[in-house]
C-alpha cells in the first residue's frame, strides 16, 4: 500500500477569518432577525438574492473553460463517451433509491394521516402564481432543448446544459490540434479560468451577507407557523435524506475509498453556505475546485457536476416522493402498490427535467398527481406553505449526492489520484490555491494577509508514493 509523503501541515488561520464562522454567524443572525423582527426580514431577501445571481453571474463561463481545459488533456470522444455513460448510469441509480426510499418513509410514517383535507377549499391561485404556467418537457422537447439557438444565448440565459453541449464540442476540437498547434489558446483559457476563480474569492467575501439576508427571509416568511403545521412532514423528509446520505455514503466508501464525513469537513464552507441560501448554484465554483483539489480529474469533475445539477436531484427525489404520500393520505385516498409504482416510474423521468422550470416541484407534483388521477391536482396546493423549508435538505443532498457521484466516476474510469485525496481529506497537506486571494493577495490586496500563508503543496513532487500509484495523477491541482 502506498504511502503519501506529508508535505506540510495546514497552519490554522484566526477563527473570525474562516468562512465557515462567518457564514455561520451571518445564519445565526438572520435566524434571529427572522424570528424577532418578521416584517423586517421581508426586506432582506436582497441580499441573498442579490449573492446568488453574483455567482451564477460566472458560472457558465466557469463550467465551459474548466471542461474545455478538461477535455483537452482527454482528448477522445469515446473516452468523454464512458464518463457520461457512467455518470448518467450512477445518476439513475441513485435518483431510484431516493425515490423509493421516500415512498418507503411515506408508507411507514404517513405524514399526511388524519388532515381529511377537502381539495375544493383549496385556494390554488398562489400555486399557479409559484408555477408561471410552465410544465415539465417532454423527451424530445428536453433534448431538442439542450441545442442553444445560439452560442451567446446559451450563456445569457445560464442554460448549464447548453453550455456544456458548447464546451464538450470546444473541448474535444481543440484537442484535435493539440499536436499541431502551439498551446497560445491552451494557455489563454487556462489563465481566463484563473481569473474567474478570482471573481469568485471576491463575491465570497460578501457570502456572510447573502447567507443572513436569505435566512431571515426564510424565518420570517415561512418559519415557526409552517414548522406546526408540517411538522411531521418536515420531520420525515430530513429523517429520509439522513438514511440516505448514510446508505450512500457506505456505498461510496466501498467503491472508492473516501470518507464522506472527512469530505464534507473539508467542504464544510460550501456546504454551510448552501444550507444558508439555499441554493447549490451559489457554491458550484468552489465544489469544482474542491474536487479538482482533492484528486478527481478536471474532465470528470466539469462533466459530472453540470450535469448533476440536472440530473441527480436526490433531495428533489426523496421529497416528491414523500410529499405525494402526504397528499394522498391528506385527502384520505390510500395508494396501492401499483399506483406508488406508477408514482415512482414518471417521478423517475420527470425529475431530469426540473432544472430552469419555475416551481419546479410543484409543476412535478401537478404532473404525477393528473397522471395517476388518485386524488386532485389542487391538492398541491398544501404544500406552499412547507416547500421552503425543505430546502436545506434538499440542497444539501442534492450537492452532497453530486460530489460524491464525481468521486465514483473518476474512480471507474480510474482517473480518481487516491493518494492525493487521502492526503487532502485527511488535512495533511493543503493544496496550493493560485486564485485565494487571502493567500495570493495582489498588488493593492496584501492587508488581507496578515498571517502567514499556509503550508501548500506548490509542487507535484510533494506527493510521491512509494509502490505503483492507485490511480493516474490528476495533472490539474
């Protein structure tokens, strides 16, 4: 078994300077804010607004040059081929477990037993209103869907499945000049993918605001009354996603060796951040570069990721699944196991295509709930006032799901650097990030170092193995 040689250990930065405290600090405040001053926090939810649409702001030019930079070292069709093959195989796998397991929960808890709701004094109109009319497309409608009409409006409209169709053709075309062309491009797209990581540490000073602006949102408008009312309902969806992170988890660990709680520390800032706005799209940068860091090839990482966010929505599953329980048994219908079947196999389908619907859920929930005709459509309506508080469960499975997918992957086509990913997960080296700006501070930005940097692996002779490597070196730390 091969043996890391320890380059550094990570020196401990002050406490108020770690991300972490501060967003946690910036959910605490709003938790509060929300709580005491409910009409207030109304006005806050700029802030978070306002976060998020910074980061998407480069994600897509983000997405395209980390694949393309990727795909170029790939070079093959065939090869990016088995990467989404695989990664769409483990999506669908993992998308049915969540499924299934919230039917499962839904059966044994019956968070919806006892309501006797009637569908008719049901007021929908904030349900259309949430929903903007929009429907879940069809197969045909959904590929057709991923061809952008043009380039530039793939990446005006932020459509991460176009802009991935781009970057794979980019990607693979100039890899085809790889022998005959001087690297000048190559190395413009790669310093171009430097700057926007520096954006991003810039937006990430402002995360504390964004994750106390969303959060007292949150509380104020959707808190303590929705927690009564749905209490069970809320209850049996967190407790679903914990047995499934744990069951994923120990499956993970079996086919590629890694630790998901070591993970999740080591990501810690992301995903507090994503609890704290509730969304995953605002943390897309950094888990990409935290993959990236801790061993998975730049290829797997640009391909799975954006696609996950579309694909392998296992917090989305694991909640349509239960909610259709409770609906069911809020309106006194009882499912029978080919119903439930049913309910699984259209939810299995729809889920792909939620990404960019307004009202996503609901327009799911709508769908399923017409095809099966067990109980009304407006029953939907119930869950306007729990859908926002289950956000956390849903993003933080949703990205913990697409993380450790990224791992599998990379292992099956064997570009997983395992030693490197034990050395980074474990703490015992910190890979050198050229685009910290808390480490690398440019001219006019050195006050923000006012400590030593930390220890970094700046060099790839700092990981060397004693015996034959695990996996192939992933070139792009």
């Amino acid at each position: 078994m091969s043996e890391v040689e320890i380059a550094a250990k990570p020196t401990k930065q002050r406490w108020y300077r770690s991300l972490f405290v501060q967003v946690l600090i910036g959910i605490a405040l709003g938790i509060a804010t929300g709580i005491l001053f409910p009409e207030f926090s109304h006005h806050l939810a700029p802030l978070g607004e306002g976060f998020i649409k910074l980061i998407k702001m480069v994600v897509s030019p983000l997405i395209f040059l980390v694949i393309v930079t990727g795909i170029a070292k790939v070079g093959s069709m065939k090869a990016l081929g088995k990467i989404g093959g695989k990664a769409l195989l483990w999506f669908t796998a993992a998308t049915t477990f969540a499924l299934g397991l919230g039917l499962l929960v839904g059966n044994l808890v019956k968070p919806g037993s006892g309501l006797n709701i009637d569908p008719a004094t049901l007021d929908t109109s904030a349900l259309d209103e949430k929903t903007q009319g929009g429907h879940l497309p069809g197969g045909v409608e959904f590929v057709m869907h991923i061809i952008p009409t043009s380039v530039f409006d793939a990446f005006a409209q932020n459509n991460l499945l176009q802009v991935l169709l781009f970057a794979i053709l980019f990607g693979v075309a100039l890899a085809s000049f790889s022998e005959s062309a001087p690297p000048i491009l190559m190395d413009v797209i790669d310093q171009t993918l430097h700057v926007i990581f520096r954006i991003v540490g810039y937006i990430m000073y402002l995360a504390p605001l964004g994750a106390f602006g969303a959060m007292a949102f949150t509380v104020g408008n959707y808190g303590a009354g929705s927690l009564k009312s749905f209490g069970v309902l809320i209850l049996a969806c967190y407790g679903a996603a914990l047995v499934f992170i744990a069951v994923l988890s120990i499956v993970v660990k079996l086919i590629t060796g890694v630790n998901a709680w070591k993970f999740i520390k080591y990501c810690r800032e992301e995903f507090m951040l994503a609890l704290g706005t509730g969304s995953s799209e605002a943390v897309m940068p950094r888990i990409i570069k935290k993959l990236d860091n801790a061993g998975c090839d730049r290829a797997v990482v640009g391909l799975v990721i954006p696609t996950g966010y579309s694909f392998n929505l296992d917090g989305a599953a694991i909640y349509l699944s239960l909610a259709m329980m409770f609906l069911a048994q809020a309106v006194g219908v009882d499912l029978g196991f080919g119903e439930q079947l049913a309910i699984m196999g259209i939810l299995i389908l729809s889920s792909k295509g939620m990404a960019g619907v307004p009202g996503s859920a609901f327009v799911a929930l709508s769908a399923t709930a017409a095809a099966i005709g067990a109980f009304p459509v407006a029953a939907v309506a119930l869950l306007l006032g729990a859908d926002r508080l289950m956000d956390s469960m849903r993003v933080f499975t949703n990205l913990l799901g697409n993380c450790l997918a990224t791992f599998v992957v990379a292992n099956w086509e064997g570009m997983l650097d395992k030693d490197k990913m034990r050395a980074v997960l474990d703490g015992k080296v910190t890979p050198d990030d050229p685009d910290d700006v808390t480490i690398h501070p440019h001219p006019g930005h050195e006050h923000l170092q006012d400590a030593p940097a930390r220890p970094a692996i700046e060099r790839r002779e700092a990981l060397t193995t004693n015996g034959a490597s695990e996996g192939p070196v992933n070139h792009h730390a």
